[in-house]
C-alpha cells in the first residue's frame, strides 16, 4: 500500500481498447490498496496529426498557439481515462496542468518545469479518487500554457511523484524495460532488472528511446527512482534508482547507437587563445548545440577542430563555420551527415582494460573510428553510419552483454 505515480505513453492509450485496459491495471492497484496519481500522453498520433492539421495553416504558426493547441491531446486523454476508470466504478477525476499546480518557464514547446503545487492532488488523493493529469505541460508565469517538449510527460512524471513524495513511480510504455542495446539490432539483448539514474542518462542522451534525457535527469536530481514496465503485460521491468540501491555494480550495462548526427571539420586553424571560445559562441549564438568536440596536436601553429551536430542543426552550423574560416586564417572545413554515434556505457568503463577492449574490438570488425570522447561512465565513437548495426553488435558480444541482468 503507498502512493504510485503511473505515467502512460501515447501508444499505451491509443485508442478505447488500450485505455480500457490500462484503467483496468489501475483499477488492481486502487483494489490493492494503493492511492493513484497517473500522468497521460496524447492518444497514439495525435501530436503529429495536430502539427499537420496547424502546418495547413501555416508552416510556421506563432509557438504560443502551437502549444495551446499542442496540450489539448493529452487533456483528451486525460478525460477519457477519468471516464472509463469512473465507468469501472473507480473514482476518477482528469486535470489540467494549471489544475494539478504545475509551473513552467523558458520557451514554448521546450519549457522546463519551475514548480509543483500539489494541494490540489492532494486533497483529491485523500477523498480516494485516482487523480488523471494531462502531461507534457504547465503553467508559464503570464498564465499560458506551454509544452515541455518530445517526452514531455517522463518529465511531469518524474516531478510529480517528487512533489507528492511518492512511494513508487511506474513509466509504462510499450517495451518490456530497458535492454543492454537496441534488440532489433542484437537479438540477444537483455533486459536489464536495474541500472543507476547516471548510466540510464548516458544511455538516453547517447540515443536509447526508452526515456527522455530531460527526465532521468529530474530523477537524479530529485533522487526520484522509477520503473520502466511494459504497458502490454504485468511483468517486472527495469529500476532506474541509484547506485547504492543495487546489489553490484557491472562493468559494462549498454551499448547504444544514435543516428542523428553529423560532423564538421576545421583545418589547420590557428593555435591562439580564444580561437575555441570564437568559435563556438558563434556557433550557439545560431542555436546549435555543439555535443563531441576533438582538437588534434599541434602542427607547427595550428591544429583542426572536429565537433558533432544533429543532423537537423547542420546547415545553420555549416553557414556559421563557412563564415568564419577566412577569418579565423583557417585552411578550410568539411561536413557530412553519413556518421553515427555508438557508445559503450557502465560504471566499469574507466576500469584498466576496458578502453583497450572497445578499440580492439573495432579493430577486429574492420572499423575505423574517426572521433573519440570518453567521461567516468562512458566511451563514445564516431564512425561511419553503415558499420554503426555492426559495431554495436560486436561491443555486445565482447562484453557478453546477453549474460546481463
């Protein structure tokens, strides 16, 4: 018995079958004993169809309508899970963002969440009804509402059960946890029965799709743990909690591949202080945001400079580089969009042999790594996109990663 925040993705509720059964899930846990407080996407596509239907209006409609629009979705599914729970003679009652006391600032379409008043959750909870919030947006301090962006609704989950000091928080969505890598790649991937907030973070940022970046990292912050379950079935899935909550610590827990990337070289620029700095506040002034960044050894006076975009930021980032190589006295630069990212991910990464083991194994496969970047948790590589399925499925086997749980 305790409280449990669930929070449930767009293809968790897609249509009146699926929402029939996730209320159906939440009506067990009210029998149980269990106080409820659930967080809802938009049904299956309706994100998407609302974009499209806005975009034959305009391709480029004001943000603060698109959002005000953008938040209807998941206020739909809020209300028709409150009716089905309330139809299964479950007390149930659906709220807005600006119901349920959630603040957010920044932009629109990637706010971030500033506060949760809880007051009124609260006082819902303690009368025995399951409380249904619409997700993925809040309250700017002029009275708007605004969106937190793709994944949105991790995040309000995940400051939620923070905010109301929840017993568990449950992330349903429509996989069975999170795996050692991408099982549509490596069929022998393992799902994992619990990683920290920190590998789960570098998972997310490195490209795994099971959670949002921005939430694992509100969970850390918050020292929120949480579960990522299947939607689907009743099975156990993956804790995501701290490292002192896990019986032992492996070496290595994934491997991830991320596609959205593209590099740009700068050669022989000027070995000067401020060189760097120039660059690359020229560069955010566009906002693009710069992820892996390799200066080679100096040659004589100068040296290159390598970094990663996504792919969708390369332009503006090739227009603010072309403009700048006469300059900067550099030589010249190069782009290209047929790169991936592939990441070895564990506690053990900084471990004597590791590195030696991921490089090797590269070797062996015939690949050539063109960038390298590493932290405490993590080696990441820039590769060509058509060897990244490979790759990944050699790092796997090297660190017999199906053997993991």
């Amino acid at each position: 018995m305790g409280l449990k925040v669930c929070k449930f993705g767009g293809s968790s509720v897609a249509d009146f079958e699926r929402i029939r059964a996730v209320a159906s899930r939440i009506a067990d846990m009210k029998y149980n004993g269990d106080d409820v407080v659930m967080v809802v996407s938009a049904m299956g596509d309706t994100t998407d169809d609302l974009l499209a239907l806005s975009a034959q209006i305009s391709p480029k409609n004001n943000k603060r309508e698109l959002d005000f629009l953008m938040a209807t979705g998941e206020q739909q599914s809020a209300a028709y899970m409150a009716m089905m729970l309330n139809s299964l003679d479950v007390p149930a009652l659906s709220m807005t963002c600006f119901q349920a006391g959630i603040g957010c600032d920044g932009e629109y379409g990637r706010a971030s969440l500033s506060f949760i008043d809880p007051a009124r959750i609260q006082d819902e909870i303690s009368k025995g009804k399951v409380v249904v919030v619409a997700g993925f947006q809040g309250i700017m301090p002029n009275g708007d509402v605004a969106t937190l962006g793709r994944g949105g609704s991790d995040t309000s989950a995940i400051a939620l059960a923070a905010a109301l000091g929840a017993d568990e928080c449950l992330i349903f969505t429509d996989v069975d946890g999170v795996y050692t890598t991408d099982p549509r790649i490596v069929k022998t991937a393992s799902k994992l029965e619990g990683i920290t907030h920190e590998e789960m973070l570098e998972l997310a940022a490195l490209g795994a799709q099971v959670m949002n970046p921005r939430a694992v990292e509100c969970a850390l912050q918050n020292g929120v743990s949480f579960e990522v379950r299947n939607s689907h079935n009743r099975e156990k899935g993956t804790l995501v909690t701290s490292a002192d909550r896990l019986e032992g610590t492996r070496v290595i827990s994934g491997i991830s591949r991320d596609n959205n990337v593209a590099k740009i070289a700068i050669f022989d620029v000027p070995d000067e202080p401020g060189i760097a700095g120039k660059i690359f506040r020229a560069i955010a002034s566009k906002g693009v945001v710069v992820d892996m960044v390799i200066q080679s050894a100096v040659r004589g006076k100068s040296n290159d400079i390598a970094f990663t975009v996504t792919r969708d930021q390369l332009e503006r980032a090739v227009n603010v580089v072309n403009s700048l190589v006469d300059s900067l006295g550099a030589s010249g630069m190069s782009y290209g969009k047929g790169v991936s990212k592939v990441s070895v991910v564990g506690a053990g990464v900084m471990n004597p042999g590791v590195a030696g083991d991921v490089f090797q194994t590269m070797a062996d496969n015939g690949i050539n790594i063109e960038m390298i970047s590493t932290s405490e948790i993590k080696i990441s590589m820039i590769i060509e996109a058509s060897c990244a399925e490979r790759a990944v499925a050699a790092l796997h086997r090297q660190f017999r990663l199906e053997n993991v749980h």
